[in-house]
C-alpha cells in the first residue's frame, strides 16, 4: 500500500469519525410521568392557588408532587392513565386522574 493511500484511507476515517461523533440535535424523550405533571400545571392553575392558602413566596413548607399509573398496563391499556397527587407539608391537599392521551384532568375526591 502506497502512503498515499494510507494517507487517503487515514484521512477519511478520520473525517467519518468526526462526522459520526457529532451531536444530534434530537429533543430528548419527555417521561410520560412528566407529561401527566405538564397537563395539571397546565390545566390547574387556578385551583392550585386556591389550595395553598399562605403566602406561598415566603413560606418554608414542603410540596410534594407524586405521579403513579392507578394499575400496570396489561388488559386495560394504562400507558397514558396517572393518578397526580399534591402534598404541603406532608398533607394531601389535591389528587387528579390524567389522561395524557386525551390530556384530560378529572379531580379526586380526598379520603378523610
């Protein structure tokens, strides 16, 4: 093999590595768990602020956000089915079925 075509060859693998080591600029995947929090922020504002009673850009308290699916997918397809609940200061204040496919909010009512 010539050293031209070393130099050839070298050159452009060189170059295919540069190529292939860029970054794509591909959005990352949102977890479906995030979107069920998007559609409640985005949906609830109003309620949210009728929760929290107290001054809510000077008070210390907890805010607990949690999301689930009500069951695993299987028979019934839960895929986009997440039960949202809100927690201050470790009490439940607010819960809501979502529905992310259909981007439906249906409040819960609390357990006392």
């Amino acid at each position: 093999m010539s050293t031209r075509t070393f130099l050839a060859i070298a050159l452009v693998a060189i170059l295919a590595f540069g190529l292939g080591a860029q970054g794509r600029n591909e959005k990352p995947e949102q977890s479906p768990h995030a979107d069920a929090l998007a559609v409640i922020f985005a949906s609830q504002q109003k309620p949210l602020r009728d929760l929290d009673d107290n001054d809510w850009w000077h008070d210390t308290k907890e805010r607990t956000w949690t999301v689930k699916r009500p069951f695993a997918p299987g028979t019934i397809d839960s895929t986009h089915m997440f039960v949202v609940s809100y927690r201050i200061d470790n009490k439940e204040v607010a819960s809501w079925h979502v529905d992310t496919r259909k981007r439906t909010v249906q409040a819960v009512p609390l357990r006392k």
